[in-house]
C-alpha cells in the first residue's frame, strides 16, 4: 500500500474521531440538561414544602448568574443564525467560545427559560465542525512533516484542541474535480457518524425523545376545503406575534441597556409562570409528549390562552437576556392554537388541522420554509407529509413574490 492511500486512511480515521467528539459533546450538553432540570424542578421540589416559593427564587437566583455572564461575556450564547452570518461574512468562525457557549445555555435553560437549546447547540456544532476542519487541514498540508516525529509527537498534535491549526484559505482550497468529490464524500460520513454517535448516546442514557407522533390521521376532501382557511388563521397567529415581539422590544428598551437588571426581570416572569402555568416552561419538547393525552381535558380558551403565554414568555426570556432558540417554543405554540381551533371542528380530523395551522403559523413567524417544515412532519404521521409540504411550497412562493413585486415597483 503506497503513502497516498496510509494519508487517505489516517485522515478518514482522523475524521471520524473528531466527529465521533463532536457527536459526544452535543449528546453530553443534552444529557446534563434534562438531568439538571429533573434535579432542580423535580428531586428538590418534593422534599419541600412550599416549592413554590424555591421556585420563584430559583429563577431569580438564574437571572442574577444571567445577568452577571452577560456583562462579563456578551451576547453568549451565540445563536445558529449568529453562526452562520458569522461564517458567510468571514469565511472563518471563532471557536474558542465553544465551551463557554454551552455552559451559559445550559445555565440559561435549566433555570426554566421558555426557549430551545437548538441555538446553542447548532451553533455550538458549527464552531467545533470549523475546529474540525482546521485540525484535519493541519494534518491533509503538514503530512509528511507530521508522518516524521515519533508516535507520542503525532498523537500530541493530533490531540491538542488549541495547536497545529490550520486556518481555510480559499488560495490553497484543492479546485481538481476528484478532489472536490472526495471533500464533499468526507463530510457527509463525518456528518452522518457525528449524528450516529450523538444518537446512540442519547439513546444509552435513556434521554427523552426528541420529537414525538402527536397521533393518527385520517383526513379527506372535508378537512381539505378547510386548508386555505386554515393556513390564513395561522398567518393571522403569526401578526399577534408580531405584535407581541414589539410589546417585548418596546418594554426592555426602557432599561436602558441595563444587562443584570433585565435578566433578573427575566427570572422574576419565568418565576412567576412556574406558579401560574409550569407546563409553559422550557423549550415545550417534554410538554409535547404530553399534549395527545392533555388537549381533551382542556377547554379552548385554556388552549388559546397557553398559546398566548407561550409566545409571551418566549420573547419575555429572548428580550431580557436569556437567549436561546425560537423553533421549538413558536411549534409548541402554533400546535397549541392548531388544537383549539380543531375543538371547533370535531366532525373532522383533528390532527389535520393542528398540522396545517401549526405549520402555517411557525413558518410565518419563523421565516425558514424548509427547515420548519422539515422538523414539522417528525411531529406528523406520514399522511400529512403532502400537507405540510404544500404549505412549505406556498409559503416559499409567498417569500419569492413578495420580494420580485418591491423590485418591479422600484423599476
């Protein structure tokens, strides 16, 4: 075997390691999670008398770390959308943040923020897939120097988290097409073994699934002449958002960039939510289990009013600091409002109407098609798969007009 195919194999290996790494950091940063949330709000809460009160003070305590991270530290934790314009901007990404990102998220979501862990997460991944691929370069241009040391010494660089780096400089980018094919290839297994890998030790912990079928469906031509009205309701959903978003803005603003002030007011609204409607706390994905087996024994002002608060408490944590993702919160939301207008129709498929006013409603307030749409049907039987795609359609048509019509106006 010729020293061409012992550096294919050394960086394949090399690959999967890191990726293997970085599917074990997000697994871990999940698991302490769920267990510090079940400690805190679940094991301490029932040898307590009055847990109510530890509760309120809990969340307090939470927005006074908050608030102190943030004027050490800044915006952190950085958000998937940060990430990426980051990256689009730069061509490069500071990864040296990563380890802090995380802590302050959990920190953020275990003290019962009304937000996802996907921002942090995402962005998270992204950093370490940059790290990723500064180490595999270091070893793909310094091979034959790297090959000349002894196995300590090459095992050193290779582990080293902070040195022998190498930077993408599109200069020295390979531009030959097999090289290119063989780049991409190695992605998509480094991609598919980091999922495999957070996967399985999600799965070997015992973790909470992440999404979970809502139920069965069985719709037809009856629930079909509902959609148009439907996907309009969800948009209607979408502007009291908005509204909302600028209640939130509006409020905040008024601090005057007073960093500790608005996130210990941050802790006092998820305090006082904990003793008002608990189930509204955190990302929603644990409450979303519970929904098929809840939703019957609610009224539909309770659905309504929970969908509400939902998104009020969302934008009440993301404006006073504690920073997080939207997607999970807005669908917990959305889905909860598709519930309460189902309850109007019980002649009809329920799940029908939950999934387009659901998918309606989060695309618009979310303004990513693809990706929501995507997540949603986890959430669905198949049989709704055309549904929520359709909607995906339609709303990236709506986005494609709305921006040809201001160009033809201008022209």
């Amino acid at each position: 075997m010729t020293e061409k195919y012992f550096k294919i194999i050394r960086l394949l290996v090399y690959g999967l390691i890191l990726s293997g790494i970085i599917g074990v950091i997000s697994s871990v940063f999940l698991i302490l999670v769920n267990g510090l949330i079940d400690f805190l709000w679940t094991d301490i809460p029932n040898t307590l008398k009055e847990p109510s009160i530890y509760t309120l003070l809990l969340c307090i305590f939470g927005g006074i770390l908050i608030g102190f991270s943030r004027r050490k530290w800044g915006n952190i934790p950085k958000t998937a959308n940060d990430a990426i314009v980051e990256l689009k901007t730069t061509q490069r990404m500071d990864y040296s943040y990563v380890y802090l990102n995380l802590l302050i998220a959990v920190l953020i979501l275990i003290f019962g923020a009304s937000v996802g862990p996907e921002a942090a997460l995402l962005s998270s991944v992204i950093a370490l897939s940059i790290w990723q691929g500064d180490k595999m370069r270091y070893l793909y241009f310094s091979y034959n120097e790297w090959k000349k040391g002894s196995l300590l010494t090459r095992l050193k660089k290779l582990a080293l988290p902070h040195n022998y780096l190498i930077p993408y400089n599109p200069d020295r980018a390979p531009i030959e097409k097999k090289l290119l094919v063989f780049k991409k290839v190695l992605y998509m297994l480094f991609i598919c073994n980091g999922i495999m890998t957070f996967m399985f030790f999600m799965k070997i912990s015992e973790q909470p699934p992440l999404v979970i079928k809502l139920g069965e469906t069985s719709w037809g031509l009856d629930e079909a002449i509902l959609f148009i009205p439907l996907v309009l309701f969800g948009i209607l959903f979408s502007k009291l958002y908005k509204l909302i978003d600028k209640a939130m803005e509006k409020f905040f603003s008024k601090m005057n960039n007073k960093i500790i002030l608005s996130a210990v007011i941050g802790g006092i609204g998820i305090g006082l939510m904990s003793l008002i409607a608990p189930n509204l706390l955190f990302s929603g994905q644990l409450s979303m289990q519970e929904l098929p087996s809840l939703v019957p024994t609610l009224s539909i002002a309770t659905l309504i009013l929970a969908s509400v608060l939902k998104l009020i408490l969302m934008e009440f944590c993301l404006k006073s600091g504690w920073v997080g993702g939207d997607i999970l919160p807005v669908i917990f939301a959305s889905i909860l409002q598709g519930y309460a207008i189902a309850t109007l129709f019980p002649q009809l498929d329920m799940l029908f109407i939950v999934a387009v006013i659901g998918s309606s409603a989060s695309i618009a307030i979310l303004k990513t098609p693809l990706v929501v749409g995507l997540f949603l049907m986890l959430f669905f039987p198949k049989e709704l798969a055309p549904v929520i795609l359709t909607i995906v359609v339609l709303f990236i048509s709506l986005s494609k007009m709305s921006k040809k019509v201001p160009q033809e106006i201008t022209a």
